[in-house]
C-alpha cells in the first residue's frame, strides 16, 4: 500500500510513515508525533478514544499534503492519524515531510500539525479519573456533553 | 544502553532514538532526521563518509541537550550521529525531541540542528563522480585539501 495520507485502527509504525517520503533528492525529514499525554492541567487521562469520519478525514489529510506542496518546493509529505482506544505515550499522529533543505522541512510540518487540527474530521474521547468527554473538534472548543457525535456532526466541511 | 547522546559507526534506528524521549507527560515528539542528498547544486554525490572524534563530539551532543533543558520547560532529548561511509538517503543524524506542548519540541529540534552544525567535531568527505573533499566544518566553510583532517584540525573548541 502507497497510500500517504491515511486513518488506522492499528499502531502506529513510525518508520513506516518516514520511510514514504525518503528520497534521494532530499537530504531533510521532519516528523511530528503526537503521543498521549498522561496529565493536562494536573488532570490525569487514563486512555483516550479517537474517532474519525475515516473517507472524509484522508481526504483533509491528502489536501493538507497538495497545500505543503503548492507552499514549498520539491516536498514529500506522509501523515497517519490512529482511531479508536489509545493507552497513554501510544502514537496519535504521526507527520513526515521531506525536503532538500531543512528549513522548509520544520516550516511544513509544523503546518501539517495546526492544519490537521483546524479541518481533519477527528473527536477525541477524553477518559479522566472522574469521568469522560468527547471533545468535539481538535482545537477543543467544542464539547458533545451528550454523547458520541453522530456522523452529522462530523462533516464539518 | 540509555545513553542520550552518541556517535555510532552502525545504521540508526530512528524507532530507537525516539523511544528513549516518548514518555507519559510529553504530548509531542519532533523528529530530525537528516539524510545523504544525491545533488547538491546540480552536482552528484556518491556517497559520503563522516569522520568525528568521538568523545569529544558526544560530550558536545550531551552539552546541546543540556542548553536544550535549560532553554525550555520539561524536554527530553536524545541525539545520535553517525559515521563512516553513508550511501544516499542512508541516515546520518536523528534529532529527537520531546515536550509536552508541541511548539516546544519543534522549537528546540531546530535549535539543535543548527547547534550540532556549529559545535559538534564531526567531518564530512564529499565523494562525486568528479572526486572527493573533506569538509571541515558542518557549516562547510573550511575545506581541506591536503586530505582527512589529522586529530588536531578535530579540537575545535
């Protein structure tokens, strides 16, 4: 499988994601990985849950790939997003873009990560010591106090 | 071995370098990873072969890090060069860097590359179809002609 932009249900190999954007031409790779924290503001997170309106959010991930490429020359940009139950330090999200020069390569992945959170379709399930949430988008202004988001919710296009 | 900082003469494990930083209080790792580039301004390279002397550059790998926790809040950091003969887009160095806020860890990963460039005793001998030099500096502003730098060229501090 090619595919460079992509949901899972499965762990997360690292490698896997560098090793689709290494390449003779460049002599950079940045990669961001977003693992779970154990305490937010001294809360204490036993597990999350990441949910995903999987078609939806590999086509937001691939547009975030063409804009890397319309902003910096000669990118290769992979990125893999993991759903479902995440134990804590297990890999969320992992970003890898390579580049000739190293300065575009932490420019555009630092764009990937802010950009996946502004527009990729994915709620996170907090579970605390006292209790769970789903946090609606994932700049986390958004709370569903009810429950599950329903697959509604989540075209948020 | 939990070393942080080394110089290794065998193929990088990036999977390696990163574990030693993923840990449950940081939320974000920033990896990076520099490669072998085939063309450099339209000039082919072979391969390369890096030359350190290598206690000097592991204590100054370990200094970098130190700037790096002094610099910001909570980071973990490992570093690993390597030397020896590299093929293109074999693995040279791997950065790793973890936070637990994602801006940190992709502040402090840049830092030490340009760190690594600046101080670190590591040497570089650029072979293409056309022949071979070794580079001085990691900034590549002092060449030696005469051949491989002798230990004294390697005090640079």
């Amino acid at each position: 499988m090619d595919k460079h932009f992509w949901i899972t249900d499965q762990r997360i190999d690292i490698n896997d994601c560098i090793s689709k954007v290494t390449r003779a031409e460049a002599g950079a790779v940045n990669t961001f990985i977003g693992t779970v924290r154990e305490f937010t503001k001294g809360k204490r997170t036993l597990y999350l849950e990441y949910q995903a309106y999987a078609s939806m959010a590999e086509k937001k991930l691939t547009q975030i790939g063409e804009e890397i490429a319309a902003k910096w020359e000669n990118t290769e940009t992979a990125i893999v997003h993991r759903v479902g139950r995440l134990e804590i330090s297990d890999v969320a999200v992992v970003i890898a873009v390579s580049t000739p020069h190293r300065n575009d390569a932490f420019e555009a992945s630092r764009y990937a990560i802010e950009r996946i959170k502004e527009i990729v379709p994915i709620w996170k399930k907090e579970h605390w010591e006292d209790g769970s949430l789903w946090i609606g988008d994932q700049k986390e202004k958004i709370s569903y106090k009810k429950g599950v988001p329903v697959e509604e919710d989540m075209r948020n296009d």
